[in-house]
C-alpha cells in the first residue's frame, strides 16, 4: 500500500525570490552607483523614493495653486486691484473661473485679464468693498474720517 | 511603477498628429499592412480564418492600403503594419481568433504612426496665445514709446495712495457741497 497523502500535504513556499527582487530592481534602475543594482541597498532607496511619490502627489496640488495665486496676485497689483476683491466681484457677478484659468489669462490672455481687472474696480464701489461710502451702522463712531 | 521607470523603459511624449492631420482633412496613416503565418500549423487558424473570411472585405474598405500576405513554414502568425511616416507596429497574432485578428487590424487602421508613449498632456496647441502673450509694457501707456526723456511726469514715483493734498480738497468739496445744499 502506498501512503500518498503525507507527501501531497507538504508545501512549496516561495521560490520566487529572482522575481520579488526583479519588481524593486526595475524601480531602480535610474538610480546612481550600487543602489540601483544590488538589492538589499536598493530596496532602502526605493522604499524612500516610492514615499517621496505619495507624498509629491499632495504637494504638487499645494505648490500649483500657490503658484498660481502668485501669479494672479501679480497680474491684479499691475492692473491696479487686488485678488481679494476680484474673487469678491467674481463671486458676486457670478463668473466661475477658476485659479488654473485665471494665471492662463493673466499670461496668456491679458486683455480679457485686464477686462476682469476692470470689472472689478468698478464693481468694487458698487458693492462697498474698501469704502464705507454708505452711512455707517449705529454704534460706529467715525467722526467723519472713514 | 513610477514615472522614471515608465520613461526608461517606455518614453513620453506630447500629444502630436502628422502634419495636423484631422485639424483640416484627414488621411488614414496606415501605409501597409503584412499578414504573415503558416498554411499548416494550428497556431495560425485564426489569421487563415481572418484571410479566408474579412481579409477582401478589408481590403475592399481601405483602397489606400496595400496589403501583403505571408505564408511563411514554422512561422507564428504576426502582423505588420507601416505608416506614412515611417513608423511600424508589430503584433504578434499566435493562437488568436479571427475576430481578434479583425480587432486588432482595426487597430492598427486607425493609429498614426508614432510609437505609443505615456502622454505628459492631454492637449497640444501650437498657438497658445490670441490676444498675444503678457510682456511689461501690455498694460502700460503707449504715450511712453514716442517721449522724449528726460521727463519730470514719467520720472516721479507712482501714486498707489491718496495724498493728504487730495484728501483734505476732496473733504473741501464735500463740506461746500454740504454747505451749497443746506
């Protein structure tokens, strides 16, 4: 009689380590010197770099929208007004353009910038933005300097 | 995978067509086309099938293609296609069906010629600008281009602010406004 069942319930695990080593090895293969070639110091630097990944792909977001409010910020000050207001009378008039369009104007399309620009120095007084050209509310003492 | 990786092993590239093709009219690429495989071996049934079945028809829809054929012994299947701007595509068609020997064709009718890249951006344009780019003199005063310098105007500090001056006569104004009425 012949027992099978021992030998069926034996397992090979793993066997794959060439492979495993080949997946972190192609990430590396733009590094310098060692890192790139022999695994156990590549995998440090690959770790590394694959965090740097994920964390870029936030920062990208923040780095390009701060750039491009100073971008606007700069465009608004040479036209004579400020971002502030212009996302006050833009809200007010109801024009929903957003950051990424508004600096590709300003670059790009500085005439309908400075149309915006205008809009907003105008409209501005109308709505009592850095004025208080309206009698001021009760309870406010301004004898006559605002 | 990251996107070094992707660019040492694959490339990048920016949206283009040859020659703007499709911005006026539009000229199929796709130069010629090679269907090789094997009158015997099971590993091209499919393509014989496609040869047999939708090859005509194929060549009957795109007259401005040249299509060869490839009976080649202990060969695997294989298709080629070329494109008018030199560009080549080859896919290997072992052990596929006909009808994904006809998809692919059909896929290779409708590429342009250039190897297929990770796309850094979506969009092209070659004029990116109608009013004209943004330079340090768009918004300023035309007058300053035919002056003649030295000029007390253009050489004093810009005025962001009210001077005193203005305020105090604007306030005049207002009190002999004031006065008038009353």
């Amino acid at each position: 009689m012949v027992i099978t069942s021992p030998t069926l319930f034996a397992r090979a695990r793993g066997g794959d380590r060439y492979w495993k080593r080949r997946r972190i090895l192609a990430l590396s293969s733009h590094f310098f010197g060692r890192k790139q070639n022999c695994y156990s110091i590549a995998i440090k630097y690959v770790h590394r770099a694959l965090r740097y990944g994920v964390r870029a792909r936030k920062l990208k977001k923040a780095d390009d929208r701060e750039l491009w409010d100073t971008r606007i910020n700069a465009g608004c000050f040479e036209l004579g007004t400020k971002y502030s207001d212009m996302k006050a009378v833009m809200n007010d008039t109801g024009i929903a353009l957003d950051r990424k369009i508004l600096q590709n104007m300003a670059v790009w399309e500085p005439r309908s910038f400075r149309a915006l620009a205008s809009l907003t120095k105008v409209k501005q007084a109308e709505m009592g933005l850095n004025t208080l050209g309206s009698p001021p509310p009760s309870g406010v003492v301004t004898r006559g300097m605002l | 995978m990251t996107s070094q990786t992707w660019n040492r092993f694959w490339g990048s590239t920016f949206v283009k067509a040859p020659l703007q093709n499709g911005v006026g009219r539009y000229v199929q690429q796709l130069q010629r086309i090679t269907f090789k495989f094997c009158k015997t071996h099971g590993g091209s049934r499919g393509m014989r099938d496609f040869i047999e079945k939708d090859l005509i028809e194929f060549a009957r829809m795109n007259p401005g293609v040249v299509v060869y054929l490839k009976p080649r012994r202990h060969r695997s299947s294989c298709l080629k296609a070329e494109y008018l701007n030199g560009g080549e595509e080859y896919i290997s068609a072992h052990k596929q069906s006909s009808e994904e020997i006809k998809k692919w064709v059909e896929y290779l009718r409708t590429q342009s010629g250039y190897s297929v890249e990770r796309l850094r951006k979506y969009q092209h344009t070659d004029r990116p600008s109608i009013q004209g780019p943004w330079t340090p003199w768009m918004h300023r005063d035309q007058c300053i281009n035919i002056a003649e310098y030295p000029q007390e105007e253009l050489s004093c500090a810009v005025k962001r602010e009210k001077t005193a001056t203005q305020e105090l006569l604007e306030k005049s104004k207002i009190f002999v406004g004031v006065n008038n009425s009353s």
